[in-house]
C-alpha cells in the first residue's frame, strides 16, 4: 500500500508542477503589460522601466518561474495588483466558502443518489423505474449553467421564493440562513453527479439481491429492512463510493461555474474577477489553487479505491 501511495503522491506532484509552469506560461503570453496596468496606458516609459525592476519582471522568464515556484510552494503569492493586498489571504477565505460548498453537495450526491438507486432498484421494471431513470438521465446530460439557471427561476425568486439565489455571508450569521443560501447552489453542483451514483447504486443493488447470501437471509425469515441495511447496501456500496471517489477532482472543478451564476464568494469566483480584471498574480495563484485541489482530489480518490480494491492497487503500484 505505501508503495502505490507513493507511487500516486509522485505522480499528483509532477502533475501540479506542469500546470503550475502552463498557469505561468499562459499569462507571460497574454497581452499587455502588468506595469501598464498598475500606472495606467498614460504612464511614461521611465515609470514602466522602474515599476518593472521594482516588481522583477526585467528577469528573464526562467528565473522568475523558479522564483514564483518557491514562493507558491509556501503559499506566497504576491500581492493582488487590483486590491493592493497579499493574496494569500483573500485566497483563504475564499477556498473555505468554497469548500463549504463542495461539502454540502458531496453530502447531497451521497444521501440523494443513494436514496434515488435505491428506489430505482427496489421498483426495478416498473413505471417508477422507468421514470427516475428518465430523470436521471435528463439530469446527467445538463450542465451546471443549466442546473443553476432553472433552479434559480424555479425556487429562488422566479415562480417559488424558497431560496435565496445569492447573498452567501458564512455561519457567522446564523446555520440556517447559511444553509439556505448553500442550497441552490450546491444542488446545481451535485445534480450530474448523483444522477451518476444513482444509476451505479440502482446496478449493484440489483446484483446484489440476486446473490445467494441474500436469499439465504430471507429464506431464515429476515425481515425485509434488515436484510438490505445489513446485507444489500453495504455490498453495494464498494462500486458506488468507488464512482464517488473518482469524481473528487470533477466537483471542485464545476465550481467556478455555479459560484459565477449564485453570485457565491467562493475561489471560482474569484478566478472569473481575476481574469476580468486582468490581475495576473491573482490568475496564477487561483488557477494553480482550482488544479491543486482536483489534482489532490483525484489522488484521494485513488487511495480510497485503492484500499477498497486490492487487486487495482496491485496492477497499478
């Protein structure tokens, strides 16, 4: 087990050091210079060759890379040029609302995914069947823009006002309206994904009740209940957290679409603002924070199959 965790811990580092090094490249080659854009298009070209010095960007390109490596690798980022602040800060307040996000809908996929295969198993080829599959389908084929779109027409101040559609200010103001703003966002982040769990746990579960230890048990007079919480669910299981833990990476990944549409203070959001106002340190320190996370979240996600499944750690070590 060390070795293929290793193996895996070696392979998410090199990956998070190539994005690191195509983040940096990409904005060296964007347009327009960071000292123009802090003195303004109007400034003279004696205040560009200063600022520039002052800010290091007369080195060559390597150097500053090895530089900006260093420092990320500590968690210093710079200064934001927009804010005038440190962004290490900004970025950690920002990454925990997102966070709270990505956990309340891993708790939505979970629970509600489970519950949906669940019933499609029980009334497997049956008209119910049919429509939760119907419905599972729809929901895997719709992207998050879509999701947080009709959600907000429907329950956030379109046709029903149940939720806020924006306006997320942490727990500090109280759990509830916390977790009434947490919502709709993170429904429209879980939806593709526990349509995805749904359609696996629907599978085992009717594998499952065909194997000849589950008749045994109800051959002994078990009650019906008892014999899928003891016995079903959690052989049917293993596969299900097995598709859950592959998409770790995917559902930080989608974040940065809903956190835009929910007007959400979260680390998605915070790249879109970087990119609008061209705030190159901003742009790298949150592209390589977004790719960290689903780099390490994949990794995670590895590891636990990992120890569910012997055999894929052996082929893969």
């Amino acid at each position: 087990m060390l070795r293929f965790f290793l193996a895996r811990l070696i392979y998410s580092v090199a990956v998070l050091v190539a994005v690191s090094v195509l983040v940096f490249a990409v904005t060296e080659l964007l347009p327009g210079s960071v000292a123009h854009m802090i003195l303004g298009m109007d400034a003279t070209p004696e205040a560009v060759a200063s600022l520039s010095k002052q800010l290091g960007l007369d080195r060559p390109a390597p150097l500053r890379l090895l530089s900006w490596l260093g420092n990320a690798a500590i968690g210093d980022f710079g200064d934001s040029l927009r804010m005038q602040r440190p962004i290490a800060p900004i970025l950690a307040e920002r990454l925990w609302n997102s966070l709270v996000l990505t956990l309340v809908g891993m708790v939505i996929i979970i629970v509600g995914g489970l519950l949906m295969g669940l019933v499609m198993a029980l009334s497997a080829r049956t008209s119910l069947d049919r429509v939760l599959t119907a419905t599972s389908v729809i929901m895997a084929s719709l992207p998050e823009f879509v999701t947080g779109t009709v959600l907000v027409f429907l329950f956030g101040g379109g046709l029903l006002r149940l939720f806020p559609p924006s306006g997320y200010e942490g727990f500090g103001y109280g759990v509830l309206p916390a977790l009434s703003h947490l919502a709709l966002p993170a429904l429209s982040l879980s939806l593709i994904l526990m349509a995805y769990v749904a359609r696996i746990a629907r599978t085992s579960i009717i594998d499952t009740l065909e194997l000849e230890f589950v008749r045994t048990a109800r051959l002994k007079g078990i009650p019906e209940r008892k014999v899928l919480v003891r016995h079903v669910l959690p052989n049917a299981l293993v596969p299900t957290i097995t598709v859950l833990c592959m998409n770790l990476g995917w559902i930080f990944g989608g974040i940065v679409v809903v956190e835009e549409i929910f007007v959400f203070p979260g680390i998605g959001r915070l790249m879109l603002f970087a990119v609008s106002e061209r705030d190159w340190p901003l742009i790298q320190a949150t592209a390589v924070v977004i790719a960290s996370f689903y780099v390490f979240g994949n990794l995670l996600g590895d590891i636990l199959v990992g120890l569910m499944n012997p055999r894929l750690r052996t082929m893969t070590a």
